[in-house]
C-alpha cells in the first residue's frame, strides 16, 4: 500500500478550503471526504476526526454547506454534506487567499 499520511501543520489554516473543493466533486459523507483529500493528495494530507468533525460544524453554520441524514454505499446511516451556492463563493475567495500566499512563499524561497 501507499505510505501513510502524515499530520501536516499547515493543514488546519487550509481545512475548510480542502473540505470545500472535496465537496465539489459531488454529495460526500465525512468519511468519504477524508478519503477523497488522502488520495488526491497522494496520501500527503490525512485529516482526523478531531479535526473534520468540528469544521463540518462550523461550515454548516455559515451556510456553506448542507448536510442530511442519509446512506452510505455500504448501507450506513451518516450526515451527507452537499456544497451551497455561498459555499461556492466561499472556496472562490479561499482559493485566491491560498494562491496569494503561496506565490508569496514562493517570491521568499527563491530570493538569495
């Protein structure tokens, strides 16, 4: 199998955006959302429970997601979460924050 995720410090400042885009891919369980960001991310990016659980919260209350009581595909019952129009918007603008920084990042590693 592939090596194993790893915690990654900079991930709780990046979660919402990662939990949003997941979401753009279609209705997702928590679960599945997890496994959705390893294995895009090359199993680079593992999220815990500690950490999914209360940010599905928080997102839900902003209104950038709806979640419902529902099936899995093995048959268990679990909150699916869609993405919302405001959702939409909000990983719009996390988006271009992340871009802003990282070619910030990048203009400070390459200076000599």
């Amino acid at each position: 199998m592939g090596r194993k995720g790893q915690k990654n410090d900079s991930l709780p400042g990046s979660l919402d955006m990662l939990i949003l885009k997941a979401l753009t891919w279609g209705k997702l369980h928590g679960y599945a959302i997890v496994q959705a960001i390893q294995r895009t991310s090359g199993d680079e990016l593992l999220i815990e429970e500690g950490s999914l659980y209360p940010a599905l919260q928080r997102i839900e209350l902003h209104g950038w997601i709806d979640g419902e009581w529902g099936l899995t595909p093995n048959e268990r019952k679990a909150r699916i979460y869609r993405l919302t129009p405001s959702g939409r918007k909000q990983l719009a603008r996390e988006l271009e924050r992340y871009e802003k920084l990282t070619l910030a990042i990048t203009r400070v590693m390459e200076t000599e």
